[in-house]
C-alpha cells in the first residue's frame, strides 16, 4: 500500500465525519426496539399497524408516557352492542 497525502486524506475524512455524526443523531427515530417489546411484555402489533413503521394511538401513547400503564383505547366509533359505526 502507498502512502496517502494529506489533502487526500482530508477530502475523505470531512464526508466520514458529517456522516458519522449524523448516523449518531438520527438514532433516536427508531420505530420500534426490542426493549419496548420486553419491557411492556406486548407485541409490535399493539403499537405499530400491520407492514407499517408508523404508530397507532397506543404507540402515540407510550411515545408520550414511556409506558403503556394508564392506556385506554378510544370507543367513541363502536355502538352500545359493540359493532363498529359506519362511516367513521
């Protein structure tokens, strides 16, 4: 292997280092974390829809409260029976 000059060295290392820190930035937008997982002792399910990294209200809930402990979900769409309300 040669030896590299210093300017080579430089144009390479500011890229590294814009990426490197922004790598460590980014990585408090993480969907879901096994942790969540085991410290609520629920599925992603219960949080996330189906084929989706977005949140439901539960996930909205815990994002907010760090726990699911307190959470209700919303009847407001379900009828005195139980069945859902259409259009809603």
């Amino acid at each position: 292997m040669g030896s590299y000059s210093p300017s080579t060295l430089l144009r390479y290392a500011a890229p590294v280092v814009v990426l490197g820190i922004a790598g460590l930035l980014s990585t408090d937008k993480v969907s879901a974390k096994p942790e969540y997982t085991r410290r609520t002792k629920q599925g992603c399910e219960v949080c996330h829809p189906p084929d989706s990294r977005s949140l439901n209200e539960a996930g909205e809930y815990y994002r907010h409260h760090r726990s699911l402990d307190g959470y209700k979900p919303r009847e407001q769409n379900k009828k005195a029976d139980g069945t859902a309300v259409k259009g809603k």
